[in-house]
C-alpha cells in the first residue's frame, strides 16, 4: 500500500483542456472518491493515475515515486474498469492470475494466490468458468478479484458499479466497503452517483470542468458544501434552491416571498443571493427530524402540488419562492393533489450562496 | 380444426418447404463442383454427349494417371505446378495477413491525419478489375525483370489483397474492446504483449477468414498469371489448366482432373482453419 500524491496535474487534448492542474494527496489506506457529472475529468484522472493517459504537467506520485512517465505496468496500481475488461478467451482463474503468470510468477503461486482472491470474494465455484458464462455480478467479483490477486499498492475503480442493476449495485456496495475494511488498501474510486461515494469513501472529491470543487468527508461535503454546485450535486433528491436579494436583513426573493437571513450568516445589505435548503429540511409540521422547536423555523401555508409516496416517506413538491421545492415527509399519511400543508422551513440548516460566484457565504 | 393445431400444422409445413428450398438451393450450388469430379473419370465422349449424361455408364481413373505420367505421355508438369502455386499462394498469404494485421489494428485503434482518406483509397483499389491491371503490369515487371518469377506474382497477388485483409481484420478489432488492452497493460504486459496475450486471440476468427480469402485469391487467380508467368518455373495450377488445350482440342477430362487436383487442397485449408472462424468469442467480455 502507499499514497498517492497529485500535484498540479495537468491534461490537455489539443485545445481542450480537461484537467486543470489539480492537487490531491491521498492518504496510505484511504478511501477516496471522486464524482461529478460526465465530462468533469475524473475518469481523465483516474486514467492518468493508471498511466492510460499521458500526463500532460505536474506531477503524480505513488508513495515516493514520480511516475509521471512509466506505463502502467509499472506504477503497481490494479483498476476495475466499468465493462469490468475480462479476457473472454480466458477461464475466470486464467483471468485472475493472468497479472502474476505476466510477471513470471510460478503456477503454484498463482495458484494459491487465486485461490485466496476467489476465497475473499465467495466466487472459489466459478473458477473454471469462461466470463460469458457468469452473470453482471459475479464478472464484477471476477474483475475485483483479478485486481487484488496482483497485492497492488493502489486500487483504481472506474465507475465499476453502473452496470449493475440498483439491488445487486447496493450489495455489491456494501462488499466493496467491506473489502476495503479487510485489505485496508489505498483505493481511488470514480463514480458519478453520489450515494456511492457518500457511502463508501473515507473522503468525497468533486470535480467539475476539470478543476476539483470540494474535497472533504461525507459529512462536510453534505452538510457544508463550498459551492452551489456541490450543494445540488450531493444529496438525493438535491437541494433546493432559489435566489433572493438581502434587503433590510432579510432575503427577498423575485416573487415577494420574504424569509430572515438564516442565523448562521451575515449578509451585506443588496447582495445577491441564493438560498438552499434540503429537502430534509422542510417538512409539514409533524412529519420531519429536525429542530421543530429550533429557534429558525419559519413556518408556511403552503399546497401539494404533488406527491411521490416511497413507502417510510413521502416526497411533496410545492412551490416556494417561485421554485418548485421538494419536501422530504417523514412517517408519512395520504397527501391529496392541491391539499394545502402547513411547512416547517428549518433555516437553521439553511446554505447561502454568492449568486455570481456560487461559493458558499458561510465564514 | 381449431386455431392451435391449425397454426402447428402451418408451422410444420413452413420448416418442411424450407428444408426443401434450401436442399434445391445447395443442389444448385454444388453441382458445377460434382460435375468437374464426375467429368474427370468419364470419356469426352460422354462429357460432349447431348443430351447430357447424368449417370455415367464407365468410371475411370485414366485422366489422374496420365497427368502424373510425365510430359510427352499425355501428362503435364504438374508437380512443378502445384510447388508454384503453393509457394506464391502461401507467401503472399502470409505478406498480406501481416500487413492486414498491421493496417488494421492501425485503423482499428490510433487517430491519424487522413485515416478516412486512407481508408478509402484502400477500398477504392478494390473497385479496379484485376484484368485491368495485366497490361501496365506486364509492361512495369518487364522493365525490371519480374516477368515468370515466384516474386513478381508474390508481389501481384499481395497487393490485390492487402485492402481486403485490412478492411475484414480492421472491422474485428473494432469488436475487440479497448479496455482488454488497457487492462492487460495494467496487468503488466507491454503494449505488445497485450497484442498478442488479448487482442490477437479475440480477433483470430478475422485473421483467419482473412488469410483463407487470400490463400485462395491466389490460389485460384488465372487472368492475372496467365500474362504474368511464361515456363514451369512460375505457372501456377489454374495455367496448367491451359495445357489440356490445343490447337483444334480441348482435353476437357484432364482439365476437370487437373481442377479436381487444384480444389482438395483449397477444401483442406478451408476445412482445417474453419475451427478457428467461431465467431461470438468476445462475448462475455463486457457487461451484457
């Protein structure tokens, strides 16, 4: 195992500029994510780790080492690539150990080394197996278990899960942590679905346009994003938001909805503004978590537009400030269409935003 | 009836006109093959004879044993014929699989300047009939002293299959995923090694049928080498065929017997090599 360290990494094609200079130091053992949508430069990232793609500046390194310019062979890193990459000509041990017979390892070796990946992993039945003979779930153990097999010093994992169907995804999830848990290896991981990198990374990195926006916990980057932009990519369903100018110590909003400056913030008289509150955060007076008896509850009348009921919990859309809200109902009852509710707005929980940068006005 | 067994009954009756339709088609197909073979052990007369006979009253192996029987008792050079066609035919395969490898995993995988141009230029060759070439060829390879040589037909014939090789094996890599490659780099092969380890096995079913299309463009190419070879040094077998006619005479027995002689080892290659054109081998490489 090792760190990883990336400093002002850098990647161009031609004139487009997909990574811009990023820093990242990635701890021996840690679980980092990176996410954001398509086109953000993790996968670039990634790919430039494993040394797929040429570094066009700064700097990688992989414990000590700069390996800007060695090829993959050489960085000792695996990757669990998204189509999982199995050799379809190959057995799943063939394809296990294919790395170690590679580096000349002898077939007792290999051997004992695949058996003890396929042990971890419970696919020990499917060894003799081709790759077309094995379902979504159990290629994706396969392609896990080629990647340990080689003891690597980092794991790579490019969006390994999407291919899976949302109950095998969960499970596979929950292995995945648990397989970190037990190797205690250094993993970076890109995924585009946020719950995944919520639930499984030590730390959450999210890009956008090719520079990284936040890094931090699970917790910070939910309950403290930098930017309005990590703020509705974290999160399900996301935050909402509207923009209010600050008149008076208040937020106006451009429909003449009115709500105080939520107590966490100070606000310059005429700012532009936007306000974001998480579904979490407001709820029909009953139905939710949160500080009900708080000091910054505004409370309104408000009708359903609609209602999604998902069984433990409802979701309400409404509209609030000329925004079309969702509202998270805990211990849910019948909500009928137009139904007018009384909304606990919990502004203690509240995020502002600078309307032109989009940067978090929390000190 | 009711509407079940009728539809069974309509569904047995369409398998069954299906069956005969193809057996007519293959009937069709295969007779001009059965007819060489049966034409090579009967008398011209029977092969002239009008109406035709279908079955013949006399079988006999005199058209074989005449050909081997040497040149001045009714036979032809036809050893000297068959080392001809074996050496072009197998060489120019060979060339031509290398470079069709080359080119297409060239096509297959890099981005370079004027790849679609090149790409069509190559296709565009394809649409020049053979024959057309024979004149300005004959004139090139007597100018540099190619004329009746092993090379001057290695060289013809590789250059009329090379688009071919690279157009089919290009297509099979393109089915041939990128991340196996990149997987196996990382899995700490070279680039080379992930060549050949992955990519090569995957698309071995393109190879193939590319390298059996090329063995028997040359191997039954005629036009092209009947300008180009002149002696038993280079004639391959489909100019032997010549040597059954004569000024006022066709041998038609012997020429059948001659192309029965040409076609075994064509049917054995293909036959050997077909194992190798499962195609579907990439399956279970990716999700799906």
């Amino acid at each position: 195992m090792a760190t990883l360290t990336l400093s002002t990494l850098d990647k161009k094609y031609g004139g487009f500029h997909a990574v811009k200079g990023i820093d990242l130091e990635v701890a021996d053992g840690e679980f980092v994510a990176l996410v954001g949508p398509s086109g953000c430069g993790k996968s670039t990232t990634l790919r430039m780790i494993a040394g797929l793609e040429d570094i066009s500046g700064g700097e990688l390194r992989i414990g000590d080492r700069v390996v800007n310019d060695l090829p993959p062979r050489d960085r000792n890193i695996s990757m669990v690539f998204q189509s999982y990459a199995l050799y379809p000509h190959m057995t799943v041990a063939e394809n296990m150990g294919f790395s170690l017979k590679i580096a000349g390892r002898d077939a007792a070796t290999i051997e004992t080394a695949v058996k003890e990946a396929a042990r971890i992993l419970d696919i020990e039945p499917l060894l003799e197996r081709r790759p077309a003979q094995l379902s979504g779930g159990q290629r994706q153990r396969v392609a896990m278990g080629r990647a340990i097999v080689r003891d690597p010093d980092v794991f790579l994992f490019d969006e390994p899960l999407s291919n899976l169907d949302a109950k095998l995804r969960g499970q596979m999830r929950t292995e995945i942590k648990q397989l970190h848990a037990r190797l205690g290896s250094t993993v970076v991981y890109v995924t585009h679905d946020q719950i995944e990198a919520m639930t499984l990374a030590d730390r959450i990195v999210i890009m956008r346009g090719g520079v990284i926006e936040q890094v931090g916990t699970p917790d910070e980057v939910f309950n403290r994003p930098a930017s309005r932009f990590v703020a509705s990519f974290i999160g399900s369903p996301p935050m909402n938001m509207a923009e209010a100018t600050v008149t008076r110590g208040a937020l106006h909003f451009d429909d003449g909805t009115e709500f105080p400056v939520p107590p966490a913030f100070t606000v310059a008289e005429g700012r532009r503004v936007v306000l974001g509150l998480r579904p979490d955060d407001i709820y029909p007076e009953g139905h939710g978590i949160h500080s009900e008896s708080g000091h910054a509850v505004e409370r309104r009348e408000l009708p359903v537009a609609l209602s999604e009921p998902l069984g433990n919990e409802t979701l309400l859309f409404t509209e609030v400030a000329g925004q079309n809200w969702t509202a998270r109902m805990l211990n849910p009852r019948m909500v009928k269409r137009g139904e007018v509710l009384r909304f606990h707005l919990d502004l203690s929980r509240a995020h502002l935003f600078d309307a032109e940068t989009g940067l978090t006005l929390r000190g | 009836m009711d509407a079940n067994a009728s539809a069974r009954l309509k569904k047995r009756g369409s398998a069954w006109a299906l069956n005969i339709a193809l057996f007519i088609s293959m009937l069709i197909i295969c007779l001009p093959g059965l007819w060489i073979v049966l034409n090579s052990l009967r008398p011209t007369v029977e092969i002239m004879a009008k109406p035709p006979v279908w079955i013949p009253r006399e079988l006999s192996f005199d058209a074989y044993v005449d050909m081997f029987s040497g040149v001045g008792q009714g036979g032809i050079p036809v050893i000297e014929y068959f080392r001809n066609s074996v050496i072009i035919a197998v060489t120019s395969t060979i060339i031509s699989l290398a470079i069709g490898m080359s080119g297409g995993y060239a096509f297959a995988r890099y981005r370079f300047k004027g790849k679609s141009a090149w790409f069509l230029g190559l296709m565009l060759t394809r649409t020049v009939p053979g024959i057309a070439l024979s004149l300005p060829l004959f004139f090139l390879y007597a100018k540099v002293g190619l004329i009746d040589t092993h090379a001057g037909m290695i060289i013809a014939y590789t250059a009329l299959n090379v688009p071919f090789t690279i157009w089919l094996i290009d297509g099979f890599f393109r089915q041939v995923p990128r991340d196996l490659a990149e997987a196996a780099q990382i899995d700490g092969c070279t680039r080379w090694q992930a060549f050949w380890q992955v990519e090569f096995p995957l698309a071995r079913p393109g190879i193939a049928s590319a390298g059996i299309f090329a063995f028997l463009t040359s191997w039954n190419e005629f036009a092209l080498a009947s300008q180009l070879t002149r002696s038993t040094d280079s004639k391959t077998l489909p100019v032997g065929l010549l040597d059954y006619t004569a000024e006022f005479t066709i041998d038609w027995r012997g020429m059948c017997a001659l192309a029965v002689v040409m076609i075994i080892p064509a049917l054995l290659l293909t036959y050997a090599v077909q194992k190798h054109l499962v195609s579907g081998l990439t399956s279970g490489a990716i999700k799906g």
